[in-house]
C-alpha cells in the first residue's frame, strides 16, 4: 500500500498538482492570517463596496481580451501561441481605451443603473482593471503551457503577502473602500508584473528556442482560427461572470452595502479550497486533457477520476461551513460577521459543485464544445436571475434569495458535469 500511494504521488499530474496547490495553500495561509484583522479594521460596508466595485470590474475584465488568453495553451506551435497572447494584449488594450471612452460619456448614468452609485468616485479604474487582468491572464496561461507550475506557485504566494500587508496597513492608517479598492487593482498588476520578470529569467518566452516550431501565422490569422473564443466562450463568460455578481448587486442596492459585504467574505472564504485545489487541478488538467485528445487517449475517463478526486477531498470542509457557518465567522471574523456565517451555509452547496467542476470546464475548449455551453450558460444565468428575483420580490429575504440561488447553481453545475462527461465518451467511442 506504501508503494502504491509513493507511486501515486510521483506521477506527474499529481506532482504538478501539488507544485501549483502549494503556492495556493501559501497564499490561502496569509489571507486567512490577514483576514481577522482587515475584516475588523473594515468592517462589512466597505468590504460591501469593494465587493460592488469587483463585481463590475471582474465582469468587464473577465472579457476583456474576448478569451484569446485562454487559446494560448492549445497551439503546438510556440511561435502561434506567442503571437496568441500579442493579440490578446492588442484586443485588451483597444477595448480598455474604449471603455473609457464608454465612462466618460455615460460612466455615471451606467453605474445608476446597476445600483452601484456608490462606486462613482473609482470608475476610472475599471479599465486599468480590465487591461492588468488581461495581462496576468497571458502570462498565467503561458506559464500553464510551458508547464511552468513552481513559477506560479511563487508568485501567487509572493502577490497575497503583499498585497495583504498593504490591506493591513493603510487599515490601520485610512480604512476606506478606496484603499481596499486601489490595493485589490494594484494586485492583479503585481501578479502580472511577477510572473512576466519570471519568464524573462527562465527565458522561457524565447521562441527561437522552442523545438520544432513553425513559422507563426499573422494575428489575423490566429483571430480566425480561434475565433470561437470571442464567438463562443466570451459570451459564456460575460454570462457566468453576470451571475457570480449579481448576488452583489442585488444585495447591495436592496438590501444595503453590509449585506454585499456578508456575501463578499462569505464566497472568498468558501473559494479558498477552490484556489488551493480546484484551480490547481484546473491549470494542471487543462493542457494534459488537451494532450490526451490529440493523443487519442480515453479523454472520459479522466476528466470522472479528476472530479471524483475533487468531490472526495472538498466533500468534508464544506460539510462544516454548512453545519456551523455562523458560529465559525462570527469567531474567525468577529461578531459583526455571523450573518456571512448564515449565507455561507447555503453557498457551500453551490460551491461544491463549482469546485468540483473544474476538470469539465477545462476539458471543453480541447472537446471544442463551446457552443453548448454558451447554451448552458444562458439558462443557468436564467435560473440564478429568478432565485434573487423571488427572494427579493416575493419572499422579502435576502438569506431566502441566497438560498434559492445556491440551490438552483448546484443543479446547473451538476448538470454540466453530465453533459461534458457524456460528450467526451462520444469522442473515445469516435475515436
């Protein structure tokens, strides 16, 4: 049994696992150390207004290069996947420059009718939001295909002690939504800053030396080829995006700011195993099940070991959040926090499935099903929309709502582990 389970462990998936859930596990340790401070110091208006400004900013920036990033794994030619991440920064710069333009002109009236007045004086720095993401989602995926999993693991280590002890810092000195706000902004430039010094040193962005590598194709090209990530996937993000953040907004502008913020600490907590393992497999996974469909190997198969795995290992942290959720915030965070408690009881249940389905969703880019789950995701978001609509409207509850909104993504994220399971048998059986 020893030699199985040191076998096991050698096997390369399950190192580079370990190599990218390391750095995560780091980065979780130093914001659940930083977290009972900033969260007293702040208190949940301002994280409400935060979690506002991140839920407009993380939608817009989620988009902003139209998912070319996340094509940067699937070439096999290094020359076409440089130029991939080139004309993801084009894309994301010209649609930055025009989001602003959009805000100057009706920035105001936009921010009114979302409900998110409140976020008025920072508007400017969605688009420095979006163009930063852009550029720490190019180097994360070009880090994921060059299998580069310690450089990750270090730098997202390094981000969260910095950016936490800035948090920490100006609370003690000017605890405001703008310091959180301009501090959460400035991370996802540290991260890219981080990981592009870390390939420059490594040189691993040296396309001469790549072996075997053809000529690349012109950006127009590249455009073409991939042009179901702008088609097909950016929709399907924008939609998935929306409904992650709707619960904020509708809080926020029903309900107050502090509920927003309840809901904002209560999903950062509940996705700490999602980083420290779901996004783990997912990074690892995505270029190996990209590997195996060309290889013809039994696609199916894996992605179901991967999820099992997932399921088995997130099955008992969650169990607790939903058995003793208030009782633990209210002592983690202070008392002013055991409402997060009570939200994050129901949004365990959603969050499971969320963080178990992260082998499907790496997997539909390579099975090159993107239509589908466009489809999906329009009647998923649907479904999240009536759960908030009838917890506010008929049910005057803003746990009913979260509730209800818990309940019907867990059905969603079920269903689309089915659907991706059945489709990669379809492609073995072809095969």
């Amino acid at each position: 049994m020893r030699q199985k389970i040191l076998n096991f462990a050698k096997r390369p998936f399950i190192r580079n696992v370990a190599t990218v859930a390391s750095g995560a596990a780091a980065s979780q340790a130093i914001v659940m150390a930083f977290s009972p401070l900033i969260t007293r110091l702040y208190g949940p208006e301002i994280y409400g207004l935060q979690g506002v400004f991140m839920s407009i900013a993380g939608v817009m920036g989620s988009v902003a290069a139209m998912n070319y990033p996340v094509a940067i794994v699937l070439p096999e030619s290094d020359a076409d996947a440089v130029g991939l991440a080139r004309l993801s920064i084009y894309v994301g710069l010209v649609i930055s420059l025009m989001v602003t333009a959009l805000l100057y002109i009706f920035g105001t009236e936009i921010l009114h009718l979302l409900n998110a007045a409140e976020i008025v004086d920072f508007i400017y720095l969605i688009p420095v939001f979006m163009f930063f993401s852009v550029l720490s989602m190019v180097s994360g995926q070009w880090l994921i295909r060059k299998k580069m999993f310690s450089l990750t693991a270090k730098v997202t280590s390094g981000q969260a002690l910095v950016i936490n002890a800035i948090k920490a810092g100006l609370g003690f000195i000017h605890p405001t939504a703008a310091a959180l706000i301009v501090t959460t902004t400035s991370g996802v430039f540290l991260s890219a800053v981080m990981m592009f010094f870390g390939m420059r040193k490594k040189q691993s962005c040296d396309v001469e030396k790549s072996n075997g590598s053809s000529p690349a194709l012109s950006p127009w090209q590249l455009a073409k080829r991939h042009r179901d990530f702008p088609l097909l996937r950016t929709p399907q993000v924008l939609l998935n995006s929306v409904s992650h953040s709707l619960p904020i907004i509708v809080l926020a502008a029903h309900f107050g700011p502090a509920s927003a913020g309840f809901y904002t600490i209560a999903s950062a907590v509940l996705g700490i195993p999602m980083v420290l393992i779901g996004s783990s497999v997912m990074q690892v996974f995505y270029p190996r099940i990209n590997e195996a469909i060309h290889r013809g190997e039994d696609a199916k198969s894996l992605i179901i070991r991967a999820t099992v795995g997932l399921a088995l290992s997130g099955a008992v942290p969650y169990l607790i959040v939903i058995l003793a959720g208030p009782t633990l915030f209210g002592f983690v965070f202070g008392n002013e926090w055991t409402v997060a408690g009570t939200y994050a009881q129901w949004l365990s249940i959603w969050i499971f499935f969320q963080y178990i389905n992260k082998p499907a969703v790496a997997a539909i880019p390579a099975l090159r099903i993107q239509q589908g789950l466009l489809i999906y995701e329009l009647f998923s978001t649907g479904t999240k929309v009536l759960a908030l609509y009838l917890g506010y409207i008929y049910f005057k509850s803003d746990v009913i709502a979260i509730a209800l909104f818990s309940l019907l993504g867990a059905i969603a994220y079920m269903w689309l582990i089915l659907w991706v399971i059945f489709h990669s048998g379809k492609l073995t059986t072809i095969k």
